[in-house]
C-alpha cells in the first residue's frame, strides 16, 4: 500500500520558480533594472539631439515631349492606345541605354565626365520626362552640363522625328495641290483634293517640338534619419528589455558566487 502510494506521490523539485520568487527577484534588483534603464534613454536622447543631418542635393531636367502628327486613322487609333503605355517607357529605357551612353562620349570628348549618374522619369499622365540627378557636394558645372548634353540629344531627337512625319504629310499636301493645278475647281475629285488637304494642314498643325522646360533645376533636402519619437519608443523598449535581462543576471550572478563560497 506504501508503495502504490509513494508511485501516485508528485515528485517535489527545489529548484523551481514561481511568479512570486521571479516578482521577489525582480524587486530585490530593481536599481539594476533602473540603471540600464536610465543609461539606454540616456544613450538614445544623446544620440538623437546629437546626430547629424545630411544634405543632399538634387538637379532635375524637365523635358516636354514632341506631339507628333498622326498620319492616318488607323494610325490614329494604335497611337491613342500605346501613347500612355508603351511611348513613353520605350523611350525612358531608350535614354537609359542609348543617349546616356553617347552623353558618356560626348563629355569624355570633351575631357568631362558624368557625376552623380543620371536617371530618367516619366510624369504620370503627361508628356513630360525629368532627369535627375543626386547626391552631396556634386560640381554643379559639371552636372549641368551633363544634363545639357543629354537634353539636346534627346530633344534632337524628337524633333527630327517630329520633322519626318510633318514632311510626308507636306508631300500629300504637295500631291493635293497637284491635283487641283489639273482639275477644275468645280469637279469632285478637285472637291475631294481639297477636303484632305485641310485635313492633312491640320495634322500639321497638331505636332509640336520637343523642348527644355527646365535645364538643371537645383533643390537642397537635409534627412536627419529617424524621428525622435521612434527613436524614443524604440530605446523605451530596448531599455525594458535590457533592464529586465540584466536584472535576472544580476540576480544570477549573486547566486553563483554564493554557491562558489
């Protein structure tokens, strides 16, 4: 019967802690817990009244797009569909890999270099296109510079496209006008002639250049990294936890050097 008792018997451990021995603890080495405490917001609020602010320095290029002519209606129609979503990144990925390349070449002829780097944006629902470039203590001769001999190739560009198309349209309307030195003004295909040709003069008259808006725009912004209060909620945090570890170590310590004694 002893037996079947002492098997049915919890065994008692001396080493365990209840939440009393860990609240006892934790009230026995509370200055512990207060110094590292102190100490960490001491640290943070240093650090955050005494940490530096970094300015950097942007110069951006704004480019306004050539509006080109449309030569035909179906044309017309394919062009309205990808003018958004297809014109404009082809030509971002175009300045990334060909005019930024040959800006390169232009300004080691020169004996220049590109500085800071140069990158290409389109604006959301517009026909413009920015180039910027950042970064702290750039040599603003040189950047702009930079940004004027990209600009002009890429504004050379549209523009000489914007040439092509109101050329072939110039010839149609070259063609009408041959047409009506042969007919006579009263007859229909004379008639005809005339109608495309007012529609053909007012294609022309819908392509607009390329242009600078804006060559080099300069702008200052200082980032002083984290805000305060993150700064004083993350060393609140730190700080208990810190406090609580080295309270327990604390207590963990005095308990070895006892037992060594």
């Amino acid at each position: 019967m002893n037996e079947r008792n002492q098997q049915f018997q919890q065994p008692h451990y001396d080493d365990e802690i209840s939440l009393v021995d860990l609240a006892t603890t934790f009230i026995r080495r509370r200055r512990v817990f207060y110094g590292v405490f102190a100490l960490v917001m001491v640290v943070a609020v240093a650090f955050a009244l005494l940490r530096g602010q970094t300015a950097t320095t942007s110069y951006t290029t704004t480019l306004q797009l050539s509006t080109l002519p449309v030569l035909d209606a179906s044309e017309r129609k394919s062009d309205d569909n990808s003018r958004e979503d297809n014109r404009v990144p082809t030509l971002i990925a175009k300045i990334e890999s060909h005019w930024l390349p040959l800006a390169r070449e232009q300004l080691a002829a020169n004996g220049e270099k590109l500085v800071g780097g140069v990158s290409a944006e389109a604006i959301e629902d517009t026909e413009l296109v920015t180039l910027t470039t950042s970064g702290a203590s750039l040599p603003e001769d040189q950047v702009q510079e930079a940004h004027k001999s990209l600009a002009g190739l890429i504004v050379n560009a549209q523009n000489e496209r914007l040439a092509q198309r109101v050329g072939l349209l110039e010839e149609q309307i070259e063609t009408m006008n041959g047409i009506l030195a042969t007919h006579s003004p009263e007859s229909l295909v004379a008639a005809q002639a005339i109608e495309t040709r007012a529609e053909l003069q007012q294609k022309v008259a819908t392509g607009e250049p390329a242009a600078v808006l804006s060559l080099a725009r300069k702008s200052t912004s200082t980032d002083s990294g984290p805000s305060f209060k993150l700064i004083l909620a993350l060393a609140i945090v730190l700080g208990l936890m810190l406090g609580i570890f080295a309270t327990f170590m604390a207590e963990f310590g005095s308990q070895v050097r006892q037992a060594m004694k």
